[in-house]
C-alpha cells in the first residue's frame, strides 16, 4: 500500500428531488488498495461510486480521482477508470472475444500488441476455452471474470466493482478476489461496493453507509475493535421470547437472531453488558447461556446503522 | 473518433447478423408489402355487381343494359322487380350499384331535360362509388355524339396501371417503417439489456454512439430499395425513367430522416414494446397525410401544413418524380432540403434527451 490518496472527496452531496441519496459524504481514499461501500439496499452506496467516477454530477461538493477533478474532466477521467456493473453489461450475443476486442476498440487501444493483450486476458481469467462461445451461454461465474476482464483490458488505474459478486458461488467469489488482490499488487485502486459481509472483511479499508450519510469508516479489525456497543451471545431454547423480552430492556441496543443463538448489542455506556442481558433473562424467567464475546463485522454494521437510525449519532471507528 | 465509431457499426452488424428476426424483416417486410400493394389493390376498379330493375323492357332498354356490361365499370348479377328490390339488394350488400330504367324510357330519352334512367349507388366505398358515377357520363347506344370538350392525353401512366403509382411511393412507406422500428429498437434494447450502463462508462460518446447505430441501418435501408426496385421492375414493371443513382440519393436522405426519428423514439421508450407501439404512433400520420393513400391536394390547409413536415411526403414527391416521370433530382431540390431539417432536428432531440438520460 501506498501513501497517496487515489480519491479525494469533499461534501459530496446528491439529491434527487426532494430524496438526499448522499449527504455531505467526505472521504479520502488511498491508492493501490481495496476500499469497500458496506451499507444496506437504499444507502446511497451506488449513487457514492458513479459520482466518484464521474458518472454522476454531485448536487454539492468536490471530488478530486487520480488527479483528475470529475467537474470538467470527466471524460478523460472515463480512460483511466474500469467499472463493472452490477448486472453483466456486455454483449450476450457476441462472443467473449469479440466483446473484448469490441472494448479494446472503444478504449483506443493500440493495435500492434492488441492480440497479444486479448490473449493475455483470456488467459488471466480462464476464459481461453471460451474464446468462441457467446457470452449469454456463459455460467455466472464466467460471465462475472469476462466482465472483470473486460474492465481491466485497457489496465485502468482504478477499478470500480458494483455488488460484483451477487450472482455467483462462493469458489467463484473467492478466485474473484484472488484476483483483485493480484491487481491491488500491482498498484491499482479497487473501489467495490456489497452488502456481503465476508467480502467486507476482505477489504482494506471499509465506509459503512446509511441512509446516504457515512456511518462509520475504517480498517474492518479497528472497526470491530472499537465497536461503540458491547456484544453479548446468548444461547437460549426460547429465542423467540427472549428476543422479545431484551428488547424492551433499557440498555440494549438490538437483538439479532443466528440459529439457536441471539446477537445482542449494548450501549457503551453499560459496564457489565452480560450482567445486563442475565439479570433481565432471569427476570422473564428463560433459561439461557450469556457469553460476552468479540464484535463481528455485523455487529459493527448493525451497530453503526442502528445508531444512525436511533439518534442520529455518528460512530466515527479508528 | 473514427475507431469507436465504427466500432460500434461493426458491433451492430454482427449482433443484425445473428438477430434472425431482424434479418428476416429487412428481406421480408418489403417482399410482402410489395406483393400485397402489388396484387392485391387495384385502385382501377372492374365488374362492380350490380343488379336491372328494367321497367321500359324495349331494345333501347336492352341496349343499354348490354353496353353497360360491355364498359366492364360493372357485372350485372341479378335483375330486380322494382326500385325497392334494389333498395333491399344494396342493404344486403348483394350489389353495389343498381339500375333502374323506368316504363317511359323512350319518352324521358327524347326530352333533353330530363335524365333517361337512375343509379343507386353504394356510397360507404368511395372508390366504387367514384367508378360507378363515371356511368353517368356514359353515350347512348346508337346515337350521334357531340365531339368532347377536351383530348386527355394522360402522360406517364397511360395505362393507369396502379403499381407504377404505388410502388414509388410504397418504397417510402416501407422505408418508413423498417427504418424507424429498427433505430427505435436497437438502442431501447441496448438499455434494456443492461449495455448502456457499461457504455456510459466508456469514452463512447452520444453523438458516437448514435451515428454508430445508425449507419448500418442506411446500408440495410438501401438494399431494401434495391430488392424493392428490382422485384416491381421484374413483377409488375414499374419503370425507372430517371436516374437509378439520384433515387439512391433521395433514399439515402429519406431514410437519415427516418432514422433520426427512430432514435428519438428510443430515447422516448422505456422498452422495446414501447418502442414497437410509438413506432406505429409515428406511422399512420405519414401514412395517411403524405399523399400515398390520400391526395395531397384534397386535404385541408392545417393536413397540408403537417404533410409537409413528414419527411415521407417528400420522399413520396421525389420517388414519384424520378421513377414515374423521369426527372431529375436537381429539378426537384425544394424536396429535399425538408427531410435535412427533419434530420437535423431529431437527431439534435435525441442526442439531447441521450445524454441527458445518463444523469
């Protein structure tokens, strides 16, 4: 990782109508480093990204990407960016070759070494073997790669993922990320939004959106570290009913059910959060098992959201 | 610029290619409509049925009743008691024109004031009922005429045969039709599957992405003309008295016009089937204010100020101009010079309301 800042966004504000989509969004991005958009459906996470490539012009603020300032110089921003869509946005009736050299075309790429590159790409994202078949016959997996492909032939300095890997299977979604590691290696900006949380986990540096205001920000460990909630595991036959009877208890923030299991967050202000979440278990009389435990990214997540919701309080991690 | 450009067209050629459906309409939306047009109107009506109710029944009568068959104009199917037979037979839509002739026939013949015999004529066709009036003028058998007031002389379609008067202008509805649909289609389709979003990503321009789309279509629309030139030329023998190439010209405006409309109307559309039905929205008032069905002259003043925005009532003009009589696109400028307008103008709306779209 390096020191210098690929995006540069200051009071980044989008309203469409009478809807504020992003709020006063302020962000410093680093180069050659995955930086992730975790937030729930509706939280301004796309409108963030498409107004940081350019796509979108901001109602307020200033953005600065790779040098480039986006007002003004948006379309030779637009050579330096690969941005994969959210739904495969490539040609289903051309091959995955001629959906490649169709890009090559558009992005002005040199002619000389153009097969070379093609066949580079193809080789990259094993896609070699399906050189001639169309890409709408192609399994999700595959289409995903020719997508990434497709992104990143004409070698963009930043990259942009949109919930890149919501229609493929776990394998699939880890060689993806092998692969954007591999870029990050060589010094490209990785900038993906998701609401999966072990893809979360995978970035380098995390903002967590909510309602278009940005809820809390960092590495994902000092994140979880510096959780503003204690976490509390609560291991019960009646879930249902203790469900019911923590959250009408002062003191606790949300309770999340896993299984068997239930996820509760206290304020921080509360001392012995286990203490809590026992007293008023054997007050409702539910036989249950109470366990402080570390945050997960969920946690965080459910934290950071919640807070938002409640009050309007901003946790700031890290 | 260049590049992307035709980046685009070849993309659009190859997806045309494999678009079985696309590909079978450019052949076969203007195979059929000629047929049909060809074949199947006629607008030189013949053998009209018609039924006698003939009171005066003397040789004078019959006479007439034969003669009147002889003209071929009508068909004399069935012979009636009286004129309420006739009445009853035109209800029922058994004859279209009846003839009655009166017991003092020979009498009404002799006095010049007062007509002969009557037609009842079926007035819900204009058509047959314009051919069926044309009865009226007709001679007495057997006797003298006066010389007529004029010669008619009828220059370029002596035969009045009706495709050398359809096909010219047919060559523009047809183009009309493709032309738009397939402009229309094509970028609603690349919205709907998802491409746009890559594209605006791109350094593809609008104005490139829109000339890309297009100018595979102005090669398709001009083959069109081709198969259509040579199949009325081999079918129904329409001549061509002016020069091939200065048809080719016109069409080649004719069709940019319509093609800026297409992309208008994609950019108006949400998804193809939106397309389809707004295509057809811009269809009938070409159809039906350009002077292909109606003549030009017969509308009112507002239709007439309208027909001369519709690019297909120059193409119409222009076609007949340098197919039918042999004249020469120089000669005819002032047509011309409406379809560029047209295509200006859409083609600014729509690379407007294009790039307005990506925000």
């Amino acid at each position: 990782m390096s020191d210098s800042i690929a995006i540069d966004a200051k009071g980044l504000t989008k309203r469409f109508g009478s809807l504020t989509a992003v709020d006063d969004l302020h962000l410093q991005i680093p180069e050659a480093a995955i930086y992730g958009f975790l937030g729930p459906n509706g939280s301004g996470k796309s409108t963030a990204i498409r107004m940081l490539c350019g796509l979108l012009t901001p109602t307020a603020g200033e953005v600065e990407v790779l040098g480039f300032r986006v007002k003004g110089q948006a379309e030779e921003l637009k050579r330096h960016i690969g941005y994969m869509t959210q739904k495969f946005s490539l040609y289903e009736d051309l091959t995955v070759e001629e959906n490649l050299r169709f890009l090559a075309a558009v992005y002005g790429l040199p002619r000389r070494d153009l097969k070379q590159r093609i066949d580079g790409a193809l080789e990259e994202y094993w896609l070699t073997e399906q050189r001639k078949q169309f890409a709408g016959t192609m399994s999700g997996g595959q289409k995903q790669r020719l997508a990434l492909a497709g992104a990143t032939l004409h070698r963009p300095r930043l990259l942009i993922l949109d919930e890149p890997t919501s229609a493929v299977d776990p394998q699939s979604r880890r060689d993806f990320w092998d692969i954007l590691f591999a870029l990050v290696e060589h010094g490209t900006t990785v900038l993906v939004s998701t609401h999966y949380m072990d893809e979360a986990e995978r970035c380098h540096n995390l903002a967590i959106l909510d309602r278009g205001r940005l809820v809390a920000e960092g590495r994902p460990r000092d994140l979880i570290r510096n959780i503003n909630a204690g976490v509390v595991e609560i291991e019960t036959a009646s879930p249902r009913a203790a469900r019911d009877c923590l959250e009408a208890t002062d003191g606790v923030q949300s309770v999340a059910q896993l299984g068997t299991r239930l996820h509760a967050l206290t304020d921080k202000a509360v001392e012995d959060p286990a203490g809590l979440i026992r007293r008023a278990l054997e007050k409702a009389h539910i036989d249950s098992e109470v366990d402080s435990v570390t945050a997960n990214l969920e946690d965080v997540f459910v934290a950071a959201t919640r807070l938002n919701r409640h009050g309007g309080r901003e946790t700031h991690a890290a | 610029m260049l590049r992307r450009l035709l980046a685009i067209a070849g993309k659009e050629v190859r997806q045309l290619k494999r678009d079985r459906l696309t590909f079978g309409m450019i052949v076969g939306v203007p195979l059929l409509q000629i047929l049909l047009f060809g074949y199947a109107i006629d607008l030189d009506v013949r053998n009209v049925s018609a039924a006698v109710a003939d009171h005066a029944n003397t040789s004078l009568s019959r006479q007439l009743v034969a003669s009147t068959e002889a003209s071929q104009v009508v068909r004399i199917t069935r012979s009636a008691a009286g004129p309420e037979e006739l009445e009853a037979l035109l209800d029922a839509g058994e004859i279209d024109v009846g003839i009655y002739i009166p017991h003092d026939f020979e009498r009404r013949v002799m006095d010049a004031d007062r007509p002969a015999g009557q037609l009842l004529i079926n007035g819900s066709d204009p058509t047959v009922e314009s051919i069926a009036r044309r009865l009226t003028q007709m001679p007495l058998p057997g006797r003298a005429q006066p010389p007529p007031l004029f010669e008619a002389r009828t220059y370029y379609n002596p035969e009045r045969r009706s495709p050398v008067n359809i096909v010219p202008a047919l060559i523009g509805v047809i183009l009309h039709l493709t032309m738009v649909l397939f402009t229309a289609i094509a970028i609603v389709r690349e919205r709907e599957r998802g491409n746009l979003e890559l594209l605006i990503t791109t350094p593809v321009t609008s104005s490139e992405l829109m000339l890309g789309k297009i100018i595979p279509y102005v090669i398709i629309g001009l083959i069109q003309v081709t198969l259509i030139l040579w199949v009325s030329q081999w079918l129904f023998d329409v001549p061509v008295r002016g020069h091939v190439l200065d048809l080719y010209l016109a069409s080649a405006f004719f069709i940019l016009a319509a093609l800026a409309l297409g992309l208008t109307v994609s950019t108006l559309a949400k998804t193809q089937f939106q397309a389809i039905q707004l295509t057809v929205f811009t269809f009938l008032p070409s159809i039906l204010l350009s002077g292909f069905m109606f003549p030009f002259e017969g509308m009112p003043r507002v239709a007439q100020w309208i027909g001369e925005a519709i690019p297909l009532t120059h193409f119409v003009r222009l076609s007949r101009g340098i197919l039918v009589r042999g004249a020469e696109l120089g000669e005819l400028h002032a047509e011309i010079w409406p379809m560029l307008v047209f295509f200006t103008v859409f083609m600014i709306v729509a690379t407007l309301r294009f790039s307005k779209r990506l925000d």
